[in-house]
C-alpha cells in the first residue's frame, strides 16, 4: 500500500556511505527529507546531490536533515562522492542510503516497474518531526528535482503546522497568506489583531504571521 500524507513514516535500519543508521532514531526531532535516486554515477543524479549539498546550510536553518537513496551500495556512493565534488563544486555532506537489496525502496514504493523495474523514480518524503509524512513527490529519471522548491514548501508546511494559515500559489516565505476557512472572522479577531483584507468571505488575506 502506497504511503499517503499523514502516514508514520516507515522506520527502518539500513547502511549508508556514513555508517548504519535507524531512520527514527536518525531523525530524533528534526524534520526530514527522503529522496531517492536512480543509480550511482548517473548525470541528472550527479546535479542533484551536488545541489542539495549546496543548500544543506538552508535545510539546516530549518532543522531539516536530508538523506538520499539509491541501490548501490557504500563504496560506490563514496567513488561517487568524488566526482560530485569535482563537477558540481559541492562536496557530499550528508548520507545517501545504500539500498542495494532494496528494502527500503520496496519499504517506500520507490520502484515503480512501469517506470523501470530495477531502480527507483525520483522520490521525496517530507517527514515532520512527529515522524509523520507531511508531503510527497514523484518524479521521472529524466527530470531532475527544483531544490529550492522542496524549500519553499517546507516553510510553508513549517509556518502553516504553526499558525491557522495556508499560502497560496507560488507564496514563498515574506509573502502574503491565507486565513484558513476553519477560523472564524470572530476567531480570526484573536489570531489576526493586525487585520486582514477579505477578497470574497472564503479568501481572507493576512501578511505572514511571525514576520
Ligand atoms: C540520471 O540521473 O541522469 C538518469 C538516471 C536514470 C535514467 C535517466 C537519467
């Protein structure tokens, strides 16, 4: 059965190019991202893990930890490691799971056999630090991720688990938001004492709280 969004996401212990590790334990009580990719020493891959080392300073701001995946095993995602360094500038700087017998791909369904029925698509999992999946995303070999959207989306998963507001399209973090339909105007008084601009009774805009 697919993993839905509110799922516990699934814990497992498995081997990565740091060492072994227990998913939840990992974790502890940060948020986490969980992507996976199609093999080592492959191009769009090699782009990827060179980004994500470059913004793991921004993961970290947000108390995110990353962790990548792909069915090779350790000693190839530290060969891997160097030309990383060497093409994209960014050296790996956080663990990439070794799923060479492919547990926890087959524990996340991240081999999709109409895809490919040996290594996995482009999976991503947002995981809240009560371990529970908050967002999830699926992606073709071909098409490497947007990074800064996988960003952008977890402030807006951070601030809207805070504060009875949602973010509309294309919102990122200063913008505008959204008083969610759950909130009263009269209970909106209380949370919103600054005020808001109601468009239509359901659309109700207040500048981003905590800013
Ligand atoms: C890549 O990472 O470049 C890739 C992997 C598998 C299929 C196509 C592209």
């Amino acid at each position: 059965m697919s993993i839905r969004l509110g799922d516990t996401a699934p814990d497992f212990t498995a081997q990565t190019n740091e060492g072994s590790i227990n998913f939840h334990e990992w974790l502890g009580e940060s948020w986490g991202v969980l992507f996976s990719h199609p093999k080592d020493f492959t191009p769009v891959c090699t782009t990827e893990l060179g980004e994500a080392s470059r913004l793991k300073p921004e993961f970290d701001k947000r108390n995110v930890k990353i962790i990548g995946l792909s069915v090779d095993p350790a000693d190839s995602h530290n060969k891997w490691a160097e030309d990383i360094k060497e093409t994209q500038g960014h050296a790996l700087n956080f663990p990439v799971i070794a799923d060479a017998d492919k547990k926890v791909s087959d524990l996340y369904e991240m081999i999709h056999p109409n895809a490919n029925d040996t290594f996995t698509v482009r999976s991503v999992f947002v995981i809240g630090p009560d371990k529970k999946v908050k967002l999830t995303l699926t992606y073709p070999a071909s098409t490497g991720r947007n990074f800064p959207e996988i960003l952008r989306v977890i402030d807006s998963l951070q601030l809207t688990a805070k504060y009875s507001v949602a973010t509309p399209v294309n919102w990122k973090d200063g913008d505008d938001v959204i008083i969610v339909p759950a909130v009263s105007d009269e209970a909106a008084k209380e949370k919103f004492p600054g005020g808001w601009k109601t468009l239509k009774p359901y659309l109700r805009v207040v500048p981003q709280p905590g800013k």
